[in-house]
C-alpha cells in the first residue's frame, strides 16, 4: 500500500478508535451520574454526619471517631477495611480498604486524608461553625447567605455550599472516592483495575508518620500508581491534574526584649522593641516584588521541562476573575510571571505575627516577645533542611544570635540579639512526568467527563507528602484535585460546593473504569 | 558693717535656719513614721479591699465601686467628699474633696487617679489574678514566690510585695494620699495648706473628660500648685520629683490582602501578603538604632534649659542595673545618650503586632490582613496632630491609600496597598520650671524625708493630662512619683513593693506640712 493510502487508513482507524472510546466513557459517565441524581440527598445527609465529626489532627479525642465513621462507610459498601498503623505507638491511623477485580492489568490506589487543619472558632461567620455543618448559597464574604443545617430529604440545589472544616480539604476526598466505587457497583458496571484505598489521619500535621505506616504496609500498599484526590480543581472551574506537588515545611521565629513587658513611657526610646527588631528582620528576607532576598533562595530549583513548559502556557488565566473575587488589586510581585509559573517557584510566607496585644486588648507596652510563624514550600531541587539552612543563615547574618529555646540569663546578658527559631517537620517536593502511559490514561479518562479542556499542571501550588509513594512503594503519584477552588481551605469558614463532590464522583469513576 | 562681716552673718542665720528646718521635718516625719508602724496592717486591709474592685476604665459595671469606695475612704477620715462630672453623661466620675486650713497661705492639690489599663487574665502568672490581690516575695520573673492572699492580722513585711491591676498604677496614689493627710490628724500634726483631693477615673483611656470636668468645676479645682502622685520613682530607688511629663496618643494600623485567608500553597508568590507589607512599612520607620525616620519626627522638640540640662546631668546612672534586672544585652539606640536624655525626646513604639495565628493555631495560610498599635509619646514642642499627620504622610510616601475604614469593592478594585489608620485621642507634653518657688519648696520637704539625694527630672518618661491643668485650672502641676519601678504597670503582674506605699504616705505628709 502506498504511503498515502497508510496514512488514510491509520488515521481512520485512530479516529473509530477515539469516537468508540469516548462514546463508551460518555456511557460509563452518564449511569455514574444518573446515579448521582437519584443519592443525592442520601450521599449528603451521610456526608453531612461525616463533617460533623471533628477532625482536627492533633483532637486524639476525635480522630478515632473519623477513622471508624470511613471503616463504617466502607464496610456498608462491601468493602473490608482495616487500620494502618506504622510503629510510633498513638499515632493518629490511616484507613486502608481493597478491591481486588479478576484478570485486571493494573492495581490504582486512592488516596485522602480525613484529618483537618486547627480551627479558631471565634474566626468562623457569626452562624457557621467549624463542625456543625450549615448550607451556604455562596461564600458569605462574596453575599451568600446561610441557608441553616441540611435537614433528610430536602431537595439538593447542587449550587450551594456544605461549610465546616475538612468540607473541601479533604473529606471530600474520602467521599468522592467511596461513592464513585459505590455508584460503579450499583450502575452494574465494571472496575478495570484492582482498586486500593488509603485515607490518612496525619496530613495536616505534615504527615509525620506516613513513612512508617508505608514501611510496616509496603506489600498491602503495592500499586502501579496512586491517585491523590485532595486539593482545588483549577481556578477557571475547569477538571484539573497535577503531576507533582511542592514541598512544605514551617519555622516559628521568636524575638526577645525585656523579660517583661514595660511601660512605654518610662522606657520608651531605651528599651529594645522585638516586635521592631522582628519586623526588621522579616522585611530584611523579601522585597516589595515579592522577590525572595535570603541568598541562594532559588539555586536548587530544577527547570521545567519541555512538556511541563507547554502544559503551562495551556492553563488558563483566571487572574483577573481572581482579583476580583479576592479583592486584590496587585498581586504580590507584579512581575511578567503568570500566576502558573509563580507557583513553581519555592515560597517564604508570612502565615502569622503576634506581639502582646492589638485592638481592644492593646496596651502601652514594649512588649517583651514577638512571634512569627513562616511556612516554606519547595519545588523540585529544593531540600527541606536546606532551605531552612539558608533562613537560619539570613537570620545569623542580620546579627542575631540563634537558639532553639527560651534564652538563658546568661544568654540574655551576652548577645544583642537572640531569636528562638524552631524547625519544623516537612518535606520536600514531587513531580512525574505527563508523558508516561498511565499519566496519558488517566488524562483521557478525565478527559472524556467533561466538555472542556482537562488543566495539566506540572505541580500543584499546594503540598503532600508524595515523595514518600515514589521512595518507599515505587508507585507512580498523579493528583486529581475536587473541591472549587474558592473553599477557604485550612481558614475559618471552609466549603465544599456541592456540584464539585458530584463531578469528583464522575471523575474518580472513570479512573476506576479507564482502559 | 563691712561687707565681709555682713556676709559671715548672713550665712550663720541661713545655716541656722537650714539646720532647724530639717530638724523640724524630720519630727515631724518620724511621727507619722510611727503612725504608719502602728497601722500598717489595718492600711493593707483596706487597700487590698481596695484593689479587689476590678477598675479597667471601659468597665462601666465596676468604675461606680471604686468612686463609692474612695468617697467611703474620705468620709471615714473626715473629709466630704463629692462626685464630679463634667457635661457628657455617662462619663466616669472623678472624686473630690477637701481640707480648709484657717490662715493657711497656699492651696496645694493632690491628684491620682483609680481607674487601670485592660488586663488580659490569661497573661497573668500562674496563681495570680488582675483583681484577686496576692503578696509575693519579689517579681515572679526574677526569682520571686507568691505568699498568697492577706489575712486580716498577718504581720506586715514591707519587702513584700501586693499583686493586681492598680495595684502601683495608681491606686497606690489615692491610697497614699488619704493616708497622709490622715497621718497628720492622727498625730495631732498641722496642716501648712489648704489641701484639695482629685482622684479621676479615666487616666488609662487618655482622660478624656478630664477638660469637661476641668471646666465645670473650676471654682473647685483651684489651687496654687496640683501635686501628681503617679508612675514610679527612679531606677535607683531614690525619691523622686518630675516637672513635666511627655505626651503620648495611639494609633492603630490595618492592611489588607485577600478578602479572606488564602491557602499558602495554592496561592503562595501570587497572593500579597497584609503581613509582609505591614513589616516592611513599619521597618521603614525605624532604624536599627532606635532612630525615628519619618520626617521632621523631631522637628519640633523644644531644647531643655539649662537647670533642665544640670538636673539631669545629676540623675544617677541605673542602666546597668536595668540592664541586668531585664535581661537586655544592648538598649534601643545604643547611642552616645543616656537613659534620661532619651526619655526627653519623643517616641514611636509598636505596642501591638498581630496578624493570623502564631503557635498551636497557625496555620498555613496567607493572613487577610495584619494590625499594628502604635504609640507616640510626645515631649514640650510636639502636637498631637502634627505627629500623628507625620507618621500618616510617612505611610503615604511608601505608596499607601490611607483609610479611616474597612476597605470597600471599590477601593479594594482601585488600590495597590490599603491601609485603615485609626487616629485615637491623645494629648501634648507639659513641664513646669524648676526654678519656681513652690518647685523649690516640695524639693526642700521631700528632701528632708530622705538621707539620699531626690532625683529631679525635667520630665517623666510618662504621660499625664497635665497641660489641662495649667490651661484650664491656671495652676502649677509638680510630679511626685511613689512606686517601685519594677512595678509591670500597664502588663500583667502590675505589683507594689509595700515599703514604697509607706514611703509615699511619708514623701506627701512632707508636702503637705512644707514651709
């Protein structure tokens, strides 16, 4: 056959190939969503008890209570399930569940976690708290209103909002993942793969115990890839994969003045303020452009690859949309980077400051100590403890003297300057390639649930311990992030809008069902 | 005569008159010395009954109680006593009364006031409590134990000290004044004046009726010369006599970011930080040598004259002692100026610093906003205004919109950087010459009182409404500080070394019996 005629043929049999394809995911997808529209209200009402479970990682008091609410779920839905411990003694467990498909090519494991960050209920909306969840219409700062508690069998407006903390980061993992398995076996459909469920209680916390949990289960956990739902989709709305996510680490910095805190009068002008020497300090590590000045900040940073370059300038500018709902003006930095390529870059973030006290409580003080707490993420090349190496070294070369405990009177008597800095757990960055087989996969299959273009990222802006898949269980990691993006994640009124657990349910199904 | 001879006797009688003016002075001290021995422990009752009324200013629930108490302290000595208001209503009252002396030459006013700073009770020590009085042996923070509560007919230690809001700042004032004038009856001593009483209830919230009540009483109000009994005496231990205090007024500073708390991963190098630029704006107000650097700070400071300059040249040194007792390696500035001659220039000190959560509550977040308290102290030259306008034109040269409210759409739509400035009340510095005649009397009596030298200084580091007296009354206003130094007034453990209480009782009996 001539070259020409090869070419045609080729061509038509790939275009058969990708109509069957897309015409059967169309099929699969829509019995997962009639399935959808028939549980509704039972999914919500199931999940509305789930959030109302505190899930603070360090409430001991509460986590078992989440960890045996999903053992309950999952075993209602056929699926035994036990908890995973590593061999630290009291250690918040993660839940882990099978389901093993005869003749499958390929085992894909999911992962959430169901711990949640700290909560200051006294932040919260006047009306919402943190585990007594409460329909919104909207986010209450952007004119939304409450709608008041989800009660059985009320009609399901999926445009609303379920508010409570871990309602988007990441409960909503754990539910999406459980009832896309459900809704496959109910629609009387067929896994392709054997299926792996890992829920972890220690994330919020920087998964302090994973690698034990991993070491002590490393056959049971044994996967060609794992699927991380946790995470917002895409600005834009549109589905969204991430192939790597950016390390995480915190530092608290304390500054010392007199070991009490003085009138202001009286020593005012003599006695030293660590609330200034601290602001000092922390203006000293970034510039108004956002620019990191601590040096070599920047030096590990691995370069982005060619795909990972033109995965970037496909993801859609949701700037200005950003501005408008956040209230932003400029934003940090200013510069010719989009907001992408921003978020591939290594961060040093102000996350809080406090000195003796401001508003009704204020006082005319020095105060004798200011705090801040700093949290760093990282990208590919960046090490955990080198990057705080490089902010010890900052600190050192401004002149302080630096301890990791309440100074000494002696210590007090001999150095100018000394800040407490204490070194956080963290961990460093992951990416996988977009060009591997099971990557191309799992983009088709999202891809044949939705209308528009799926969003690649090369990373995350957000952080998960997703080294740890790859070092000590040799799996592949791909994220596929649920929740809106506008969830007010690890922040006081946090919220899932419910239209995103419904389409997590249809994308996490088609992952289960792809080719 | 010849002159030489004219001389020798002109200096034999001032010798004699020196000589049998001290004698008599300190007859007349070691009588009320021995009414203090004699009563010490029924003085301590009643003061701890005293200061176990809360007194914060804003506490419209308690202020009554402590204006009724004080009116029943006066009246169970003697002396009627009246509230006084000014035109605003609901205002807290100030107490008056007085004692007329037939013949006497000269009204002289004691003034303290009752009322306290905020307290935040959970920054208090372990066991102890804003208006539970306890005594401890020393400062908590230096080595001290808490004794406990005072029972009625415990021998009274006078190194000791008493624990609760007011308990230096200033009950001890009205507390030490009313038992002066009563020490002088009981010992069947006299009077040399006329003596007023004014104990005002809003000192802490910048006395800001005081003018009102000023006004409306007058007649009432006027004496040759207000004696000020507030704040503490020198570092040194020495009794201690200020002829002017500074100004002060707060202001309170908010940046906005986002509209709410932003997850730091997914929008960390995007999202501008409120605690970044909050940082880098009050960094560029100060230099790492204590030195203001907004413009014209100290353009108007009026030069101190010469007396000014030779007093406190005399003022003895404590910085050492300071420096140990408070754990300091090195004071604000470091410069060539002395502790007192700092406290003669104005100040601008960051009181309060707060911005998300440090600690157990932080979170990885980018805070939606950051808050400063910033307080000014002002000495003889300064406005209000005009210093707080140079701190606004400060914030608006680095690029600031500057606000008086929480920004709105639009404002957020139109703006880099936002910045809500609230301006409070304040008032000016006041000073009196020390040349005066009566300046020179209450030197000589307390003097006398004394085997050390009296430390006089030109000004306190503090602040008091002074100028309304001089303005408003057309009298003389002399301080007269009777605390320990060491006293945590305006922070929490505020304390009272009770051998201070005693000695202050002795220093007003002196004024009130001078020449």
């Amino acid at each position: 056959m001539p070259n020409q005629y090869k070419k045609i043929l080729l061509l038509s049999i790939g275009f058969q190939l990708c109509v069957s394809t897309l015409w059967a995911q169309d099929v699969k997808n829509q019995k997962v969503k009639q399935y959808i529209a028939k549980n509704d209200k039972a999914m919500l009402e199931e999940y509305i008890k789930f959030l109302s479970v505190p899930n603070v990682s360090s409430d001991s008091g509460h986590i078992p209570k989440d960890a045996a609410f999903i053992v309950q779920m999952m075993e209602q839905r056929g699926i035994k399930a036990s908890l995973l411990h590593g061999t630290t003694p009291n250690v918040n467990p993660a839940v882990y569940g099978e389901i093993t498909v005869p003749h499958a090519k390929r085992t894909i494991g999911f992962y959430a976690h169901y711990d949640g960050q700290p909560v200051n209920a006294r932040q919260w909306h006047a009306g919402l708290e943190p585990f007594s969840p409460v329909l919104i219409t909207a986010p209450l700062e952007n004119g939304g209103t409450i709608i008041g508690p989800y009660k059985a069998g009320d009609t399901v407006n999926a445009q609303w909002r379920i508010t409570a903390r871990g309602s988007a980061d990441d409960k909503a993992g754990v539910m999406a993942i459980l009832n896309a398995a459900e809704a496959i076996k109910q629609t009387s459909q067929k896994l392709s793969s054997n299926i792996k469920f890992l829920f972890e209680g220690e994330e919020e916390v920087g998964s302090t115990h994973l690698n034990e949990i991993f070491e002590t289960n490393k056959e049971n956990l044994k996967t060609d890839c794992w699927v991380i739902i946790d995470g917002p989709r895409n600005v834009s709305g549109r589905k969204t994969i991430q192939f790597g996510v950016r390390g995480d680490v915190n530092m608290s910095l304390t500054v010392y003045g007199a070991k009490r805190p003085l009138h202001s009068g009286n020593y005012g002008n003599w006695a030293p303020n660590p609330a200034l020497v601290l602001v000092q300090l922390l203006a000293s590590m970034k510039d108004e452009n956002g620019h990191v000045l601590i040096k070599g900040f920047y030096d590990d940073v691995v370069p982005l690859t060619a795909s990972e370059k033109e995965a970037l300038a496909k993801i859609p500018s949701t700037e200005e949309t950003l501005k408008k709902d956040l209230g932003i003006h400029k934003p940090e930095g200013n510069s010719s980077k989009s907001m992408a390529e921003l978020l591939m870059l290594p961060t040093l973030n102000i996350s809080g400051l406090q000195s003796a006290n401001v508003g009704e409580l204020k006082a005319n003080i020095i105060p004798s100590k200011a705090e801040a707490a700093l949290d760093l993420r990282m990208v590919l090349g960046n090490d955990v403890e080198r990057q705080q190496q490089k902010v010890i070294d900052h600190i050192t070369s401004k002149g302080f003297h630096v301890i990791d405990h309440d100074p000494t009177d002696e210590e007090r008597n001999q150095y100018d300057k000394i800040i407490k800095v204490e070194k956080e757990h963290g961990y460093n960055a992951q990416r996988t390639s977009m060009d591997l087989p099971i990557a191309k996969s799992i983009t088709a299959a999202i891809a044949a649930t939705t209308t528009e273009p799926v969003v690649l990222s090369p990373s995350a802006g957000g952080s998960l311990p997703l080294y740890l898949f790859e070092t000590i269980l040799g799996a592949k990691v791909i994220s596929v992030p649920i929740a809106n993006y506008d969830n007010n994640q690890h922040a006081e009124n946090e919220n899932i809008k419910i239209r995103f657990l419904w389409e997590g349910i249809e994308t996490i199904a088609a992952i289960m069902q792809m080719k």
